[in-house]
C-alpha cells in the first residue's frame, strides 16, 4: 500500500519554521500541523511564539489552542490527533506539514511507536496527588530512575503520571521505550532549520525582547488566574522564568537572562535530538530556499516511500 506523504519542517526554536512552512504551504497546497508540544494549550500564544492569524496569510493550522492550560496532553494523543488530520488532509488532496520542534512529537508520529495506554485508577491518582513533589520525584527516582532524570522535580503531572505507569503496569520507561518503532508509517522529507550558531543565538535573544515587550507577563498573570503555577503548561520556557520573577525570585532582567539562557539550551537539546533520532536533510531558510522548494517537488511529484 501506497504511504501518505508529509513534508516536515523541524529545528530548535527561533530558526525560522512559521515563516518557510507558509510559504511552502502557499506554493505546494499545504495545511500546516503544529509539532510543539506547549503550543496545544490555549493562551500560550506570546511565550510559545505561536502563529498569529495574521501570519498563517489564510493557510489552515491544526492542533493549535486545544487544551486549557491546566489540562495534561500527552505523546500518545498528539500521536493519535495527528494522524487523524494527516489522513484528513490527505483525503481531501492537500499536503500536510508538519512543523514544530519537540522531536518525540513529530518523532512518534512517523513511526510505529507503540504507547502503553494506562486506564485511570483515581484511587492511586488520588494518594499519589497528596504527596509532595519532592515525595513524588523520591519515589520516582526508586521506582524508574532513567524517568525520573528526565523530568524535573517540580513538575508535580509527569511525575505522577510517571508514578502512575510504573505502578499500575509494572512498566519502567526503558522498557516502554522498547515499544518505540523503527517501521515508518508514511513517506517523508523533513527538513532541519539550521543557522550559525551565534546567528541563531541573537535571534533567540532578540525573540525574548520582543515577547516581553508583547506582553509575556500580562499573559502569564491572566494564566495564573486560572492555572495551578505546577500545572504541566508551565513547564515552557518563558512561562516558568516569568512565574519566579512574579514571586520576587528574580528581578525583571535576571528573568530576561535566563529565558534567553534556557532558550538557548533548548536549542541545543533540540539540534542534538533531530541529528541522533531522525533523518534530517540540513538547511538554511532563506539561503538554501530555491534548493528546499526543488526538494519538495521532486519528493510530492515522484515515488519515494521511506
């Protein structure tokens, strides 16, 4: 059987993505799936640099805005929201891209990755949510310890949900990570935005003014109305900077500092996931443009399957 194909726009933050996914999208009948995994929750528009409806120039957008920020969102139901809208958009003769910069997101939609689904045991849930975070993440630590070094201690939802999994299944994260496939589902080019380092850097920098002048602030503190300050969303960057300036725990330009900082070394984590997980074709936005467009006509007019 034939694979669907999806163009696929990855990199780190601030590289360009929003801008050459329009285009593409305008040149090559395209709708646009967001690949971030903060930018599924409504409200987090300026931290998140989500697209406004001004830039999207009328290219339709999915999975943008679908959960309140004091909701949990998971892999395993962007996986499966995701493949829906790509069939979708197949179905109807357009394009779908897929654009965003967490890696396991777009990661587990190319591939057969198999999740364990977990049915909800309130009574555990409920025990476990009047424990500290620092109970919590012990217990973790103990339990699954390869999960417990990869979320942070404060982050009270994953951990639990982490607690949840290896409790309820027996099922620590290595091996649960056995279940992430190799197959893939669809025929694919992704494109990796890469620019200079330190060009990167003073776009990252110059991003963090200009979500602040944007009102950054105002935005976390209409949240904060109605978000638990642990709440998973909180988690992005910028949000949880903005969150400790606002308790008095840093001044406004240490918190500009270290946005910038964290920014940065995402950034890094980012390049460093695309290069070792996926198969990345490498290129500058504007500078290898005319190359990128050949590419993709020659991958939706001919017959690979990947």
């Amino acid at each position: 059987m034939k694979k669907q194909k999806v163009l696929v726009l990855a990199g780190p933050t601030a590289s360009g993505k929003t801008a050459l996914s329009i285009e593409l999208a305008k040149r090559f009948n395209g709708e646009i799936i967001n690949g971030d995994a903060f930018q599924v929750y409504k409200g987090l528009d300026i931290g998140t640099a989500k697209v406004t409806t001004e830039e999207m120039e009328g290219i339709p957008h999915h999975l943008l805005s679908l959960r309140e920020p004091s909701e949990a969102f998971s892999v395993a139901e962007y996986q499966k929201l995701v493949r829906m809208t790509i069939e979708d958009i197949t179905s109807r003769g357009h394009v779908p891209i897929l654009v965003g910069g967490t890696g396991l997101y777009i990661q587990a939609v190319l591939y057969d990755f198999q999740f364990v689904e977990q049915a909800v045991d309130t009574e555990l849930r409920q025990q476990l949510e009047q424990l500290t975070s620092e109970e919590l993440w012990g217990q973790l630590s103990e339990q699954d310890p390869e999960a417990a070094q990869e979320i942070h201690p404060n982050n009270k939802q994953r951990v639990v949900r982490a607690l949840e999994r290896v409790i309820a299944s027996g099922v620590n994260k290595q091996e649960a990570e056995q279940n992430r496939g190799k197959d893939t589902l669809y025929s694919f080019v992704i494109f990796g935005l890469e620019r200079d380092r330190q060009e990167l850097y003073q776009r990252i920098n110059t991003r963090v003014y200009l979500m602040i002048a944007n009102g950054l602030v105002e935005e976390v503190k209409e949240l904060l109305k109605r978000t638990p300050k642990d709440a998973q969303a909180f988690q992005a960057i910028g949000y949880k900077e903005v969150i400790s300036h606002l308790e008095g725990r840093l001044t406004h330009e240490e918190m500009i500092a270290e946005i910038q900082q964290n920014s940065r070394r995402y950034a890094k984590r980012q390049f460093t996931y695309f290069r070792n997980k996926l198969p990345v074709e490498w290129v500058h936005p504007e500078e290898d443009y005319v190359k990128i467009v050949e590419r993709c006509n020659e991958f939706l007019k001919g017959n690979e399957n990947k």
